[in-house]
C-alpha cells in the first residue's frame, strides 16, 4: 500500500483496511481516528500509553499503511491540524510549538528564498509529469466548450478566477461559480451537457465543487478536474485531470504551479484560437 498524501486519504485507508487488522493495530487504528491533534503534538510514548500498545505496534501501524516509522505518519496530522488553523498568526505560533527542534525562515528575504526554491521545484515538476495529450484534450473540451463554468473555493478561488478572466479576454463565455448569495444550485442548474466544466480543488474538498462535479457528471458535461491527488474524490467526474503537486514551506502551500497550468491552458487557447482563423 502506498503511503498516504493527506490525512482525510489516511483516514479512508485505515477504515476501509480496519477489519484486516490484528487486534492491537485495531486498538491503535480507533486511538489515532478519534485522536488527531494529540497524534500530531504528542511523542510516540505518550501515544503508545494512551493507545495501550507499546511503542513497536505503532511502528507495525505505520508499515501497514506504507510509513517507514510513526514519525513519518505523524506529519499528516501536523499538516492537517495547520491547516485547519485558518489564520496564519496563529498557524506560525503552532508551527513553533509543532516544531521545537527546527527554526522555520523568519526573515523576509529567508521566506523570499525558501518559497522560490520550493517553486522552482514545483514548476520543473509540473512540466515534467504533465502529458502532453492531457494537455491537448483539456484544451480541445474548450476550444468546442458553448459555455465554460469555472469554481474554486477557499484557497483554490484564486486559480479559478484568474481562469475566468483570462478566457473572457479570448471571448469565451466563461462564468464563475461562486455560490453568492448561497446560489450555488441556482448557478450550477445552468449548466448544459455542450458545456465545460474546469473545477479547482484540493484536500481538503470542498463540498459545493464535488457537488458540481457529480452534476456536471450527471448531464455528460465535460470536465476539466485540477487537484493535488490521483485519488481525489474530483478526479473520478473528471475527462482531463491535472494533479499538480504545489510548493510548501512549513504550513503554508504556494499556488504559483497551478496558476502555471492555469495560464498554460489560456495562451494554449489563444494559439489555438487564432491558428483557426
């Protein structure tokens, strides 16, 4: 099995495998369910005496789950339980208590620095593991798309708008779902089986964009799915689905590779476009 990228994927996988499980794992299986932030802030002795195992099942724990030790699935919890810290002054002060052994970049130029290394890597990923027939396809659906609906929520919002205004300047009719004013089935009902859908999201979901998603589905709209997983719950509505593996430094992920994509696909419309004139 091959290690969990997030904790709701974790999660899933432990739930799913949990009658397999020997009788101590199992033990171990409920305490890290129904316990999250005292995985992600306690040591693996105060775990295993809570849990009442010793300290080596929670090593069989993580092995079963693809882990190399409990240490390196504890991360998922650190993670989750950052993000979940919207505010990002608080998120730097749980960082530290997270962290007490390693000093995050606090200097402007020293985040400048982190966040542009870890960018680059991203990038050069990104234009490494993306098909170029994935590539074709997506702007195939929009170059035929009558309409284009776009949503990204939360962190994702970004992406998405900036998708909106790019394809209005190719004088697409392109819409984004925003849900404003709580219209978000009044906003999806539009949508239209010679339509394109382009949906952003990544762990964890938003809801309203799985709602659309299925929808979307339902009718046979086309549907273009950027997300951070192959196994996200978008990726099954999906005709071309981009996983696009984002930078991060300590708690915080760049978006600067998806907007990379999003803008590859706008200019490979605009090509497109004018080479069918």
């Amino acid at each position: 099995m091959d290690a969990a990228n997030s904790l709701t994927e974790l999660q899933e996988q432990i739930r799913e495998k949990y009658d397999d499980l020997s009788k101590r794992l199992q033990q171990v299986a409920g305490y890290v369910l129904d316990n999250t932030n005292s995985v992600a802030f306690d040591t693996v002795a105060v775990i295993a005496q809570h849990a009442e195992v010793p300290p080596s099942t929670l090593i069989r724990f993580a092995n079963a789950f693809g882990f190399s030790g409990f240490n390196e699935m504890k991360q998922l919890f650190r993670q989750n339980l950052l993000e979940e810290t919207a505010n990002y002054t608080d998120r730097i002060r749980l960082l530290k208590e997270l962290d007490d052994d390693t000093t995050p970049p606090e200097q402007p130029i020293d985040i400048l620095q982190a966040f542009s290394r870890a960018n680059a890597q991203a990038m050069q990923q990104l234009a490494a593991q993306t098909e170029p027939k994935k590539l074709d396809l997506a702007v195939d659906i929009l170059s035929h798309a009558e309409n284009i609906y776009l949503i990204g929520l939360g962190r994702s919002f970004s992406v998405a708008s900036y998708l909106t205004y790019a394809l209005r300047h190719l004088n697409r009719r392109a819409f984004l779902i925003d849900g404003l004013g709580g219209m978000f089935k009044e906003q999806i009902s539009m949508i239209g089986s010679n339509d394109a859908v382009i949906a952003v999201s990544f762990s964890p979901y938003a809801k309203e964009t799985l709602m659309l998603s299925e929808v979307a589905s339902q009718l046979g709209t086309k549907q273009i799915i950027i997300t951070d997983s192959q196994i996200s719950p978008l990726a099954s509505f999906s005709d071309v689905c981009f996983v696009v593996k984002e930078a991060q430094v300590d708690a915080f992920r760049s978006q600067a590779a998806s907007l990379c994509l999003a803008q590859t696909l706008a200019v490979s419309l605009a090509f497109r476009d004018g080479n069918s004139e």
